[in-house]
C-alpha cells in the first residue's frame, strides 16, 4: 500500500517535471505595480538598430506625447468631477447646518417627546 502511494506520488512529480519542461519559455511573473512596457514592433527595431539614439528617442518622445494626452483627459474628467460635486454641495443637505449629517430635515418635537438621534448625537 505504501509503496502504491509512492510511486504514483512520483509518478505525478515526473509527469509534471516533464510538461514544464517541454515549454521553452520561462513563466512570466506579473507585477501590478511595475509600469507596463511596451514592445517595439518589428520595423520599430530595424530602424533602431540603424539609426541608434535618435530611433530610440524619437519612440521616447512618441510614448511620452500618448502619456501627455492620457494625462490631459484625466485632467478632463477631474475637473467636471471636481464641477459636479460644487454642483451637489449647494444642496440644502450640505449647505444648511439646521440638515447637520441628515439626508432630511429632523422634525423639532416638544421637549417632553424628543429623541436621541444616533446619527447627530442631539436630541431633537
């Protein structure tokens, strides 16, 4: 019984040594904080490998106007974000202190009736 176990423990490692061997290329690891590269395309690095530097800096200079145009639509989009929450803060509920953490205006009831509300901490 032991040794069934065994061998088909080894048996296992074998097969799967054997099919991580037939792949040529290395497992790539992913990195969610490294920046992602871009590979050139194949003219990209015939012309590289003739003109040297100045290929180089001008797929520099390429990568950087796209990153320009990402940055300025980003830009874009914070700036109506930035509209629409001024937009919301002139609602009563965030303009007036009377709302103070409520959605809706508290009821002021007579002293004798008046509870504690959990989210303002007053009684009222």
């Amino acid at each position: 019984m032991l040794k069934s176990v065994f061998f088909t423990g080894l048996l296992f490692i074998l097969i799967h040594l054997s099919a991580s061997a037939q792949t040529n290329e290395p497992p790539k690891e992913e990195n969610s904080f490294a920046p992602a590269q871009e590979e050139p395309s194949p003219a990209q690095r015939k012309t590289m490998k003739k003109k040297g530097k100045k290929s180089r800096r001008a797929l520099f200079n390429k990568r950087m106007d796209k990153k320009i145009k990402e940055f300025d639509k980003r830009m874009a989009a914070n700036a109506r974000q930035d509209r629409k929450e001024a937009r919301l803060a002139l609602k009563p509920q965030y303009s007036d202190p009377s709302y103070f953490g409520h959605k809706r205006k508290p009821k002021k009831r007579p002293p004798g009736k008046r509870k504690f509300c959990k989210e303002c901490s007053l009684t009222h």
